[in-house]
C-alpha cells in the first residue's frame, strides 16, 4: 500500500513537472514566434532584393554595423551618453510626476488649481517644445534633460492620481475611525494603496523617455544614439539606423523588467491576485 502511495506521488511530481516544461517552451515559443517571422520575411526580402539596401539593409549588413560599433567603441560611448540623459531627465520627472500627483489625489483644490494647466500642456507634442526648449535653455544638456522631463513626466502624474483615487473609501474611513493624521493616512493608506499604480506610471514613463532620446538629442548634439540615428539617416545609412533601434528597445526591455521586478518586491500582495 505505501508502495502504491510512493509510487503516485512520484508520477504526480513527474507529471506536474513535464507541465511545467511544456508550459515554460510554450511560453518561449509564444514570445519567440512573432520576431521569428520577421527575421524570415526580412531575409526573405532582402536576398530577393525587393527593396534598395539603402532603404531595407539586409541581416547580414546590420550584424556587422553592430560589431564595428561595438569594436570601435562608437557604440559604447554612444549608449552611455543616452542612457546618462534618459536616467537623469527620467528620474527628474519621476519625482516631480510622483510628487504632484500625490498632491492632487489628496487634495481637491489643488487637483483643481494645476489640472486645466496640466491637461493642455499635455496636449501639446514634444516636437514642438524643442524650439522654446532651445530659446530658454540654449543646447547643451540641460536642453535635452528639458525635454526629456516634459515627456515623461505625465504618465507618472496620471497614474499616481489614479492610483490616489481609486483607494476604497472604507480604507479612509477606518484611518479616520483610528483618529489617524493626514501624514499617518498618507504612510498607511495613500501611499501603499498608490505604488501599483505609481509603478505602472513609472513603467510607461521610462518607455516614453527612450522613445524621446531622440528628439532630444536633435539639438545640436554630437552624441548618444538618438544623435548617431539621426546622422546616419542623413547619410542612408539604414543598417546604423536599425542597430540604434533595436539598441533602444533592447535597454528599454532590460530597464523595463528591473522595474517590474522591484515592483513585485515591493507589492507582494498585488501577485497573489
């Protein structure tokens, strides 16, 4: 009898963990399928020469644009310089985006006092803050930092707002049953019932700040990867203009996780639902 027992137990661990293989090359496959594709129909199109190199370089041309970057260390320096200003201009935005939306989700009047300013600023397109950015700022870092904070500072503010709002009114009437002081509600209820939110925010806003790099490294820069695409799309070199994007979204991946990870460090009890 407890030999059957064993014996069920064994084929039950073997059976749950071919579960768990199979479901783990799933979810490989899954992720990995789509990019696969494209990797084809790239090569595809590129050997049948359907397009000029210029426009579309092949795999082959792009792989060693990527090693001679690498070897020259142009590729190094220039996703340092990026990644130096996307950090700086992202952490700015961050706590002035955390900082203001606490504010206005706690306090109606001066939700009311900042949020007609706020939602038609952000209606106004980065593009377009880059001329007055240069007026006010002139073309060095501070200019590209500038614009890196206008846009990414929203996503932080509208999620931490939300997160503030969408707090059960009977957490609030609890901490005031307890008699608990405005800074005692906010370390108890706001803030922690805020962070999902927040990080959510936090999230969006370091894929805006990539995508902006770009933009920002349009005035008068002479490095970074933004500044490195931007040339080489003058001079159609595709294939450098490709290395830089895929390094973009690469970083952005890479940053994008190490934020999820703290966020599920921090929130435990946001993994269990």
């Amino acid at each position: 009898m407890n030999n059957n027992i064993v014996a069920q137990k064994l084929k039950k661990q073997k059976y749950d963990w071919t579960n768990k293989i199979i479901n783990k090359i799933g979810t490989i496959i899954n992720y990995a399928l789509l990019p696969i594709i494209i990797l084809i129909a790239w090569w595809l199109v590129t050997k049948n020469k359907i397009f000029p190199t210029a426009i579309l370089p092949s795999l082959d041309m792009v792989s060693h644009s990527f090693i001679s970057q690498l070897e020259s260390g142009q590729l190094q320096i220039d996703i340092g310089t990026s990644l130096f200003r996307v950090i700086k201009g992202y952490i700015i935005a961050s706590f002035l985006g955390i900082t203001v939306g606490i504010l206005m989700g706690v306090s109606k009047k001066i939700n009311r006092f900042f949020s007609g300013t706020l939602n038609s600023v952000r209606q106004i397109p980065i593009m377009a803050w880059i001329p007055l950015v240069i007026l006010w700022c002139g073309v060095g870092e501070g200019s590209k930092i500038v614009v890196i904070v206008l846009g990414a500072f929203f996503p932080v503010l509208i999620n931490t707002i939300s997160g503030i709002n969408q707090i059960p009114e009977g957490y609030l009437e609890v901490g005031r049953m307890f008699k608990l002081s405005k800074w005692d509600l906010f370390r108890k209820i706001y803030f922690p019932s805020a962070i999902p939110s927040i990080f959510v925010g936090l999230r969006l806003s370091l894929g805006v700040s990539w995508s902006i790099v770009v933009a920002a490294e349009l005035i008068a820069s002479s490095s970074g990867i933004g500044y490195r695409i931007n040339d080489a799309s003058s001079l159609m070199n595709s294939e450098v203009v490709i290395v830089g994007m895929i390094v973009i979204g690469a970083i952005g991946i890479i940053m994008n996780q190490i934020l999820v990870i703290v966020s599920k460090k921090i929130t435990p009890w946001e993994n269990t639902k």
